[in-house]
C-alpha cells in the first residue's frame, strides 16, 4: 500500500515518513491547494526522502486558482519543472485545462515531454472537468503515458465516501491503463474503508499517516 502524504514545505516530512508515509507530495501554499516549492525546499525534502528510500513527486504549479495557465504561466511551469528534474525529483505533478473545459493539449505535450524519465501525476484538476468528458480524459492522458490520476471523485468538501461510485466507475475505466489514485478528506480514520471500497494500492492525503 503506497500511502502518498501531500506535504507543505519540508516541516513535517519526517515525522510522516516515521509514521509510514512512503511516497511525498511536495508542495507550498496548500491553501490554494498547493504550488510549486522552492528550490531550497525540494533539494532538502528529496535529500532527506532520497536517505529513506522514499521518491518524491513534485507539484507544478504556478499559483492558485484555475487550472487555465497564459503563456507566461506555462513557461513559469516549464522552468520549474526543469530545475526540479535537475534536483533529482522522482516525478512531477501537473495539470492544465482550457477554458472550454477540457485537457490544455499543447501545454501538457510540451511539459510531459520535459518530464520524460520521471513519473507525472495528472492533480485534481482533473476534477474540474465536467464527469461526461473525464472519461476521454483518462484515455488521452493513458495515451500520453501519464502515470495517475489524482481525483476526489466530485467536489472538493464533499466526503470521499460520497464520491465512491464515480470512482469506481473511473477506475473500471481506466483498467489498469493508468492508475486512479483517490485523495482529499483520507486520513488514517478512513483509509480502510476507502481501500476495501475501491480496492486501491495508493492513496493520497495530508493526514494520510496521522
């Protein structure tokens, strides 16, 4: 069971990995849901992990808000993705739509060919697409050799336990072409209801250990 711990900054990494987090999500400001850590921040968190045998993925992400990046944002995105595959990132974590409501294609080819030879999570911007086209969603970013899909089934706020249903739709969906890797409001209270409901091997979350 991978149970990926979504972390601001470096502060409390290690107290998770002793708890038994064994995967990280690195990011800053989760607040507006998370953008990119600094440069000093992911050369600390991927020496310390890197000791513990534990990867790191790398949020990319310019700021909150939408996920409908201008072009200035999209070259901040590509700059930080640069410098933190330089600093030894296992994997990535990104996402940009267009404004109609649909995968940003140009952006994305652009910043997965960047991330060649590191694993890339697809965030939950995949949640703001309307449901009826999530499904295309997975089969292009299956296509594109995207790693995973991090979604909370439906709307931020509502409890995952709500989002069941879609998400094993998602996940019958996928089938093992990408991996569907369920987050927000799991902690360790309701992890095994979420992993014996969705029959899942990663879960995500900020109280993912505790």
């Amino acid at each position: 069971m991978i149970k990926e711990f979504c972390a601001e900054n470096f502060t409390n990494i290690p107290t998770a990995i002793r708890n038994g987090a064994n995967r990280i999500e690195l990011c800053d400001n989760l607040a507006v849901g998370g953008t990119t850590p600094s440069t000093g921040v992911i050369e600390e968190v991927i020496a310390y992990a890197g000791e513990h045998s534990v990867p790191v993925m790398t949020i990319i992400r310019p700021r909150g808000g939408d996920f409908v990046y201008n072009d200035i944002e999209l070259k901040i995105m590509h700059t930080d993705l640069i410098e933190a595959k330089k600093i030894g990132t296992d994997g990535v974590v990104l996402g940009c739509l267009t404004e109609d409501g649909w995968l940003d294609e140009d952006a994305l080819e652009l910043l997965i060919e960047t991330a060649e030879g590191l694993q890339i999570t697809f965030h939950m911007a995949f949640d703001a697409l309307p449901k009826e086209k999530q499904f295309k969603a997975i089969d292009w970013l299956a296509d594109h050799e995207v790693h995973r899909i991090l979604t909370h089934g439906g709307p931020s706020g509502t409890p995952i336990e709500d989002n069941f249903d879609h998400l094993k739709e998602l996940i019958a969906y996928a089938n093992d072409r990408i991996l569907i890797l369920p987050g927000g409001g799991i902690s360790d209270k309701n992890l095994d209801t979420v992993v014996n409901a969705l029959q899942v091997t990663e879960v995500h979350g900020t109280k993912i250990v505790g």
